[in-house]
C-alpha cells in the first residue's frame, strides 16, 4: 500500500473513531445489523489476527519496563494518598465529619496518574455502598466520557471538593468545602498530574477561585497553581450528574473531552 493511501486510510479510521466516541458519549451503544457492517468487521478481524506477530516481536510501549526511580515516586505517592483517605475517615473539622457520615476520598489507577477529575461531593449513602465516586450513574456516564478518548482508568484519579458522602436534604456551605481543601491540596500534590478537569462549578471555584458561570469558563485551559510554585493546566466542563439531568450539554462537554485527548 501506497503511503499516501496510508495515510488516507488513517484519516478515515481516525473520523470513525470520533463519531464514534461521541455516539458512545451521548449513549448510543448499538446498531443495526447488516451483511455490510458483519463483513466489514470480519477483515477487521482477519487484519488485527495477521498483524498480531509483528506486534510481538516489536513489543509495546506496555513492554517497557519503567525506570526504578518512577516506581518508587509512585508508591510513595500512593502511600501519602492512602494517608490522607485514612485521614478523611477520622476527620471531625467540620459540622459534617461531626456526624460521624461515610467518606470518600477518592479512586484511580496505581500507576502515574495523568489526569485528574474533581466533582463536588458523593450526595448518596446508595452511591457509597456501590463504592461510587459522583454516583452510581454518574460513574457510569464519566467511564464512558474517558473511554471515548482512550483514556484508560489506570490514568486518572477521581475524587471531591468534599470528601464526606453528603445525605438528601444537606446543602453543603463553604465552611465544609474550606474544611477539606487542605486534602484535595496534599492530594493534588502527590498525584502531580499532567492535567486537572473540573466538573462543576464548586471545584472550578473552589481551585481557582472564579465566580463567572461555568457556561463561559467552559472549553478553555486555565492554570492551578499549587505549592512550591508548581502549575498545572486546568479544564472546567459540567459535571456528569448535570448531564443527566441536561443530555443537550453533552455537546459542549464532547469538545472539552476533545481538548483534553488533545492535551494528554
């Protein structure tokens, strides 16, 4: 094959895998049967069987052992990480962990987390038991946001502005959100992402301290800037339990996806 008909062949598979990803976004998991669709997939199939001893013998990134130096970054971040969410469990700063609630501090892969989401609070006891970061659904919702740009779980780190699951009929106030900020800090900092994505305005508040709504902060990159002068690029989009309840804003949420695949 000719490169050029490579390269025209790339273009189109790449256009496919976009439709795609925004098809899976907006929840579209199925289509209908055909002769030509089964075919199709067939040589797809026949093509992955065929290249599959070339991709052996060259090996993948994957095969590549990380340097030592890497690994024990990483586990002493993951050390200072299990800490702070032993930390959250007995913390009593504020009216809430003086109810002794259930906590949440946060899940994520146990290797080098490139990206890190933050939401606002676990508002269920339902959603605890299911061991659910922003809720049952909105797990789900935000796994299908990170598989539409490739974005494998063992990359990411998930938590809260407010690690205590918050019951129905509790309106968390700022004292709360001050009260775990110190963790989200310390959190932040271990982890050492490549990029932070806020989802909702209480954690695009809360790290930048912005007032504007988030339909105009949206869809641009700003900077976070933590201890000892480090800067990391920040992304606002709405939040999977805003989707929800307003599927015409997944759009708009798509195109920051984009722009975060882009930036990773």
């Amino acid at each position: 094959m000719s490169m050029e008909k490579k390269d025209q062949t790339l273009e189109l598979l790449h256009e496919i895998r976009g439709v795609l990803a925004c098809h899976q976004v907006n929840s579209i998991d199925s289509y209908p049967a055909s002769r030509e669709l089964l075919s199709f997939f067939e040589s797809c199939l026949r093509q992955s069987v065929e290249d599959a001893p070339l991709r052996a013998v060259a090996g993948t990134p994957q095969d590549i052992p990380k340097p030592k130096a890497e690994s024990r970054a990483v586990d002493s971040n993951l050390l200072v990480l299990g800490e702070i969410a032993d930390e959250v469990a007995q913390c009593r700063s504020c009216s809430l962990g003086g109810r002794g609630l259930k906590t949440m501090a946060g899940k994520g892969g146990s290797g080098k987390i490139r990206l890190l989401i933050i939401g606002h609070w676990l508002p269920t006891d339902d959603g605890a038991e299911a061991g659910a970061v922003f809720g049952v659904e909105e797990d789900q919702m935000l796994r299908r946001m990170l598989n539409a740009i490739d974005l494998p779980r063992e990359d990411v780190f998930v938590t809260n502005v407010i690690k205590c699951v918050v019951g129905s009929g509790v309106q968390p106030q700022v004292e709360h959100i001050d009260a775990c900020l110190s963790y989200l800090q310390r959190q932040i900092a271990a982890i050492s992402p490549e990029l932070i994505c806020t989802m909702g305005m209480v954690a695009v508040k809360t790290l930048l301290r912005l007032s504007q709504p988030l339909s105009r902060l949206r869809g641009k990159f700003y900077t976070y800037k933590g201890a000892e002068g480090v800067e990391i690029p920040l992304l606002p989009t709405y939040h999977p339990g805003y989707l929800l309840q307003n599927p015409e804003m997944k759009n708009a949420t798509w195109q920051d996806l984009q722009a975060i695949q882009k930036m990773l």
